[in-house]
C-alpha cells in the first residue's frame, strides 16, 4: 500500500460501550427525555450534566437497567438492554462498576466485605483469593490496611466513597458509573478523588459514564462532557468547546458568575 493510499484509508469507527438511539423516559404524564442519543467510546471519560429535573440519574438508571424506557434503545457493551439473557446481565454486570451517590455500602459489613462482595457473587475463586483481591483493591484507591474491618458508619465519607469506588473495580470492569462521586466532599478531598479516578482510568483503560455538577472535575478528568437540557441531549463535546455554545443553559453554567470560564473572562 503506498503512502497516499495509507493517508486516504478511513480510521476505524470507534468502539461504543454506550449507544442510546432515541430515548423516552416518562413518569406519569411527566416526560423527563424524548429522542434522546447519546454514545460513550471505549476509554472515553465522560462528564454528563445538566439542571436540576433534567433527568441525569434517570439516564444512568436506565442505562444500568434499573429503570426500563418508555421508548428508545439502549445498547451497552454490544447487547440492547431490554433483549439481554440472565447470563448476559451476568456478564453485564461483571464487566461494569457502579459508585452511586452515598456509596451504597452494606452497613453491616466490613470494608474488606464490601469490597470482596462481587467477587463472592460472581466468581468461584477461595476464600483465601478473594481476600488478597480486595486487599488489592483497597490499597489501589489509596487506603489502609487499617480500615479492612472498620464498618461504613465508623468511615468518613471520602473513605465511604474511596471503599465504594474499590468496590466497583472488584471485577476489573471495563465500564464504570460513578454519581456524582465529589459529592459532599472538601474541596482537597474532591481533588484527590478527581485525580484517583484519571489515575485508574489511566492506568486501567476504563471508561468512564461520570454524573457531575463540579466544574473542577469536569475541566481536571474528563475528555467530554454531554449536555442535558430541554429533554435530551443538546451538547457533547471537551469543556473548551462547550464554553464557545450559545445554548443558554450551558453559557450560564460555564460562563456565568460561578463558572470558571466566566471567572477567567473577568
């Protein structure tokens, strides 16, 4: 093949984990999306935003099955969720990680049994295995081995969020969900968080479906951030971008008083 021909072949088309083709999503007379897309790539770390009532956590539940759509498609990894077997939701679920918001731990559990929980529900692996993994996984978000028996209650909530995110890696997924994981942290713990969370998805090749309303993540790990207003889907693209749109909504979020943006052009 010559050179020309080599400059003139296309590049492949991306891979998609996430493939939203028209979504509804309804309570009631209520309609929270209509004819929403969206697409994530593989190794792409996205940061989905929008005011409040525009159905953010909606999008993330119905992308993880946890709500079924009132229209639309979704495909995750390959497969449309409302067509997937029990052994694909199994797969499903053992190539995905989920933080949500308030870490969902089991209260009556230990860190290290938190932690170790997947891998007691989907692999076959001793007891003794299990453990020297989870150990593994709590060093890896950076704590201790003093916290292995500590109980969710006993944990401040940056470590409450750190065992939840150890939990999510337990399966070395391929996808993970974070909700709004800087939630209700200091301004020094949700920058540690923010660069753990590039760090692994660096150094693990994940991707990454991230809800936000913290600017500073969004300008420090991600590498495009999805838009929602008016019912779907109006913007995705990197923060430089989106701080040239003329939609309404998304100059006020990064160009108004409180955007950073905003605060550069003052």
């Amino acid at each position: 093949m010559s050179a020309v021909e080599a400059q003139a072949k296309p590049a492949p088309e991306p891979e998609r984990l996430i493939e939203v083709r028209g979504l509804l999503s309804q309570f009631g007379e209520r309609t929270i999306h209509e004819d929403l897309d969206l697409d994530v790539e593989r190794g792409e770390v996205l940061g989905v935003v929008g005011g409040s009532g525009t159905g953010k956590t909606v999008l993330l539940n119905t992308i993880i099955g946890l709500k079924e759509p009132e229209g639309g498609t979704v495909k995750v990894l390959g497969h449309d969720r409302a067509d997937l077997s029990k052994e694909q939701e199994a797969d499903f679920e053992r190539r995905t990680g989920i933080l949500f918001q308030q870490g969902a731990l089991f209260s009556s559990l230990s860190v290290i049994d938190n932690v170790a929980s997947p891998l007691v529900e989907h692999t076959r692996l001793s007891k003794d295995v299990i453990r020297e993994l989870a150990e593994m996984k709590i060093a890896m978000v950076g704590l201790k081995p003093e916290a292995h028996h500590l109980k969710p209650a006993e944990l401040s909530g940056g470590m409450r969020k750190r065992v939840g995110l150890a939990r999510a890696l337990a399966l070395d997924p391929e996808l993970l969900f974070l909700d709004e994981p800087t939630a209700g942290l200091d301004p020094i713990g949700a920058a540690a968080f923010d660069d753990l969370i590039r760090q692994l998805s660096d150094d693990l090749g994940l991707t990454v479906f991230m809800i936000t309303h913290d600017l500073d993540s969004l300008y420090a790990i991600t590498d495009k951030v999805a838009v929602l207003a008016d019912k779907h889907v109006v913007a995705k693209a990197p923060v430089q971008e989106l701080e040239k749109s003329d939609h309404p909504w998304i100059r006020e979020y990064f160009l108004g008083p409180r955007g950073r943006a905003g605060k550069k052009a003052a």
